[in-house]
C-alpha cells in the first residue's frame, strides 16, 4: 500500500492508505453487493457526504418520469403510459445549499445518490451523472421510479473526493484501489478483512435431515445460509451479521426452521419463499421461532424485513425480539400463514405511510393468515408523515386476514385495512397517537387506481377451481364479478371486542358501516386505567 494526503489537511497522521486490489478484486461486480471493509472486526463506512444525517431536495428542474404509471396493471387508468410514450429522463435538481462542495464532484465517476426521491416508503441509490457548480445542479444517470419532489432527503456515496474523517473507505473499481483513512496507527492494527465472497456462505440443495447449532457466520455479499429444496434443515444457536442480502433464505422447502438464534447488522432477516403448496393449501412448516433479529435494512432500508414469508402457504414467525431498522419488521403473503408472540419495536423509524407487519394488494390469496398475540410498541418515524407508522397494515384491498389478540402501545395508527373478510377481535390499542386507531379506508377499487391488480389477481386466483379453497374458505366464494365491477369488497369485516385506552376511536368508512355483512361492534374506548398491572413497566 502507498499513502494519499486528505485534502486540507497537514502532518503525517492525516494520511488515506491506498492498497493495489487488481488481482484481488476477480468478481462480477453485478452478481453481488459491493465489498466491505472491516478492520480489527469494525465495519468501515463508505465515503459520502453528508458524514451523518441527509441533504434536502431543493430546487427540481427536471423531475424525470413517474415510472410507476407505465406498468401495465394499471392500463385503464387515467394514469397509465403507453409504451411509446415511456421516456426514461434522468432526473435534475439544485443543491445550492451545498454550491462550494459541488466544484469537488465534477471528476466522481463512481459516486452514487441515496434518496427518498418521492415516497418516504420508497429509497434508491442512482448513479451521478453530472454536476454543475455554476447552476448548483446534480444530475442522475437514471430516473427514480416515482421522479422526486422537494423537500426530501437524499446523501451520496462511494466517491473519493468526500474521504474526510478516519473510517471512511473509497474502492475504486475502475483501477482495483482502495483508499482507507485509518482510525488508529496502522502498526496497531491486527486485521484488516475485505469480503469478496459474492455467493452464500453455505448454499445447501436438495438436503434432507441437517442441523447447523452453534455456528457463527457473517461477512458475505449475498447470504450466510441458502436453502433450496430441503426438509428437516435446521439452524439453531446461530450468530448470523454483517450479511449483504438476506442472512437466511429458504426457497421451496418443508420443515425447515431457524431457531434460538442471534441475527443482527445484516440487510435481512430470513425470507421463507414459496415454501408449501398454496393451490392445495398444504403447509410449509418452514419459520423463524426464538431468535433476535436487530439492526437489519442497513443497506437496502426499505422493503428489506427481519422476516419476509413470501408465497407458499403455512410457515410463520413465532416468538421473535425484531429491533432497529428503518422501515417494515415483517411482510408476508400467501394463506395460512402464523406470525405471533412477537415482541417488534423501534422498527419504520424513518419512513412514512409503512406497516411494522405489512401485507396487501390482494382479494383472493391471503385468506386464513393470522397475525395474534404480538406485543408492537414504540414505533415512531423520525420524519414528516402524512399517514404515519401503522402497527398491522393490511393495505389496497388485502382480504382474509385475522388481527386477534395483539398488544399496540405507544404507535400513531394500531391497524389500517380495506377489502373484506378481515378479522380485528381482542386486541388491545395504548397510547397510539393518530386520529384514529384501527381505520378502514377506500371501498372503491376503481378510485384507488387498483382495477386490474386486483381483478385480473382474483380471476386467476387458482382456489376457483380447488376443493380444498372451497372447504377451507367458502366466504371467499361469495366474491362475484358483479361485486367488482360495483366495486363491492367492503363486507364480511369484523371490528370487534377491541380495547382501546388514551388512544383515538374507530374509522370505519361509512360504506362498511352501514353494511350488514359487517361487525363492528363492542370496541370499547377509553381513558381510565382499567387495571393494568405495573402499566408504567410495561
């Protein structure tokens, strides 16, 4: 290695260390996510401006397209764009907050914009195109997928120009350098680690009957385990971290479980994916149980879970401690899915309109999914909301679900729904701050924009022609087309036997109200004490 002075500054302690990683670095760089860097077990942080905190959009002088408007299921809407009229601008806005800063920009090549372009639910990192210090404006290299909007935050990353304080890094992919400023004497150091493992640490295929049980893994581009057509694979007393996807993945499998164990500054938790056969409503029996799941989304931030049970049918997640992240603890989809006993906390922490368990777009396919007994508190985004943190999201006309017995304390919204047939009984609702605390909304698909997904989802639902949907949910088949084109799905709720204390009421749209296919009966609302033990200790 050689050294490379920082700018503006004097001495030999302020030196950056560049190391020769040519032969090193033998990688696709679009196959996995970047290296890391650690020294003496400590994670370097990327170089980027600002050092802590965000940017503001200022000024947009060109917003780009609203990419969301060009899928196609929204062809019908208003909104939809045809294909020949689908223009992919980059997007253009003025930073002159920040105008003598930007003269140092104009030769980062590689640098790379972070941002809440538009929606606080929705982050991307794009390229950097250009600079100009002169008119204050930064150009992207592509458009964000919704354009952007004032006011929101954004950073940007990966350049060597903004190298300024010790444990920053820059690895330039074009030369194979790497340039570190040290936080301590380099003859004090006893480690330094660069991950360049772009596949799982342990891929496992078509395995039956294997036990991981005290085992430590970390420091992967992808994942440390990866299972795909297995039964009876299980992980135990595990000490998962620093993994650049999801720390576990389980794809089409049965009875396979993570268990008793510590998963923690990763990008992701465990996504159970397609396990168990949805059409036949047969159970995967694959789930996350007893495990501690902090500091994850590092580097996605949103949309990345502690636990994602994706597709399949009957997996869960069962007495888990999920902590720390920016946006959504817990995300599913499919029917017969449990997730439960979960204690979730200081999770949304910087995202607007999001669900700690989040869930939604469907009529048909959910059906029998519980979500019960779950303690979800003190979630409270550190940004400007317009809707807020929702404890249980059941979001555009998600149908079928059961809300039972949970403990909300201390959240602006506890639940929020539409569609029909959901289940909120027994739960408990403290201290939750919005207007209102369970609300049922919009009972008009076509209003909400969702006519095809919805729709063209439900006539292609495979339950239509299965027995096993037809025992297992008759209710679903009172559902007709006519329903639809009148836009009917506001009916077989039920909103009952909840306790609500020092929070807000129920609103419930007057359309479901007024409905006798729905419940809504006996929530009591109050602002006494009603003889919480040790309230104040939780």
């Amino acid at each position: 290695y050689s050294y490379w002075q920082v700018a503006g500054t004097q001495g030999e302690g302020d030196c950056v260390i560049m190391a020769d990683l040519v032969e090193a670095l033998g990688y696709d760089r679009k196959a996995a996510k970047s290296p890391e860097l650690f020294v003496d077990d400590e994670l370097m942080e990327v170089a980027k401006y600002p050092n802590s905190g965000y940017l503001s959009v200022e000024g947009i002088t060109e917003p780009g397209p609203f990419m969301r408007n060009w899928n196609d299921d929204i062809v019908g809407s208003s909104d939809w764009v045809a294909p020949a009229d689908r223009i992919p601008t980059p997007f253009r806005f003025t930073a002159k907050s920040i105008s003598e800063r930007l003269k140092y920009w104009q030769t980062a090549d590689q640098a790379i914009m972070w941002g809440r372009w538009y929606y606080d639910w929705a982050t991307q990192s794009v390229p950097l195109a250009k600079v100009n210090p002169e008119s204050c404006e930064i150009t992207s290299a592509v458009p964000s997928a919704f354009s952007i909007r004032t006011n929101q935050a954004w950073y940007i990353y990966n350049l060597l120009e903004e190298i300024d304080e010790p444990g920053e890094y820059f690895m330039d992919q074009k030369t194979g350098y790497l340039y570190y400023y040290p936080t301590k004497d380099m003859s004090s150091i006893k480690s330094v680690v660069l991950t360049l493992l772009d596949g799982n640490v342990v891929d496992i295929h078509n395995a039956k009957y294997i036990n991981f049980k005290g085992i430590d893994v970390g420091r992967s581009r992808r994942s440390a385990f990866n299972l795909e057509n297995c039964e009876n694979v299980h992980i135990s007393d595990a000490d998962i971290s620093y993994t650049a996807s999801m720390a576990v993945k389980i794809y089409n499998s049965t009875n396979c479980t993570v268990k008793d164990s510590h998963i923690h500054d990763v990008d992701g938790g465990v996504e159970i994916n397609n396990c168990g056969d949805r059409a036949n409503l047969i159970r995967g029996n694959c789930g996350v149980e007893n495990c501690e799941i902090d500091n994850f989304a590092r580097l996605t931030k949103t949309y990345t879970t502690a636990v994602n049970l994706s597709n399949g049918c009957g997996n869960y997640a069962r007495n888990n401690e999920i902590h720390n992240a920016q946006h959504m603890a817990v995300g599913f989809s499919g029917p017969y899915h449990e997730i439960s006993f979960n204690n979730i906390y200081n999770v949304c922490q910087e995202a607007d309109d999001s669900g700690v368990i989040y869930t939604g777009r469907s009529l048909a396919t959910h059906w029998g999914s519980v979500v019960k007994n779950n303690y979800i508190h003190d979630c409270t985004p550190n940004v400007t909301f317009r809707i807020g943190t929702i404890a249980v999201y059941l979001d555009d006309f998600l149908s079928g679900v059961t809300v039972a017995g949970n403990v909300i304390e201390n959240m602006q919204l506890a639940g929020m729904f539409s569609g029909y047939n959901n289940i909120w009984t027994n739960n408990i609702f403290i201290n939750c701050t919005s207007n209102s605390v369970v609300t049922a909304f919009s009972a008009n698909i076509s209003a909400a924009g969702l006519r095809p997904t919805l729709i063209d989802g439900w006539k292609a639902a495979t339950y239509k022609t299965n027995d096993a949907w037809k025992k297992a949910f008759p209710a679903l088949y009172a559902l007709t087309e006519d329903n639809l084109k009148n836009d009917i799905v506001t009916t077989g709720n039920v909103v009952a036997n909840n306790y609500s204390w020092n929070s807000s009421g129920y609103d419930i749209i007057e359309t479901m109200r007024q409905s006798p296919d729905n419940v809504i009966k006996d929530n009591v609302e109050s602002v006494r004490d009603p003889g919480f033990v040790d309230a104040e200790n939780k």
